[in-house]
C-alpha cells in the first residue's frame, strides 16, 4: 500500500526539486540517492573531456570566445588548450 505523499512537508531542498521537475521525478531521485550527500559540480562539462574535444578540433574550429561560451570555461583556459594541442601537433608531425 502506497501513502499519499505530503509534498508540502518536504525538506525544502526536495520541494524546490518537486517545483522544478516535478512530483514524479522527485520522488523517483529521492528513492534512487537518498541518504547519499551529493556534490553537483559547478560546471556542466568535465574539463578532461572537454579539452579532449577542443583539441581534436584542429583549425577547423571555431573561435575560443565561441567554445567558452558554449562549455562555460573561460576564453583564456580554452585558448591555453589550443595552444597546447598545437604544440602537440607539432611535435608529433615534426618526428
């Protein structure tokens, strides 16, 4: 036998959730990761993946201020990341 569900006595971080996704997907994240503590990182994209892509770009990318914008680094870490692969490119077509 189910409960109803008295989602006006929910902790307030769960019924923030409960107003942003919506009762169903609460309760489904509440049942899936309860009791675990959970750090949500402050960037979407992981950085290690993120520079792994930038630099399989080669010239054919767009420009730094485009892929900040678009992965949430700053312009100057993603020009640091073109430079690096550059030089890697270099390198390994120079032997």
């Amino acid at each position: 036998m189910t409960l109803p569900t008295d989602s006006q006595a929910f902790h307030s971080l769960m019924h923030a959730m409960s107003d942003l996704i919506g009762l169903p997907a609460t309760m489904q994240f509440f049942e899936q990761y309860r009791g675990m503590r959970l750090n949500i990182p402050a960037r979407l994209y992981d950085s290690a993946i993120v520079a792994t892509r930038i630099s399989q770009l080669g010239e054919s990318r767009p420009n730094s201020q485009v892929l900040a914008a678009k992965y949430g680094y700053s312009r100057r870490w993603v020009d640091q990341v073109l430079r690096t692969a550059k030089r890697s490119r270099e390198a390994v077509s120079s032997h």
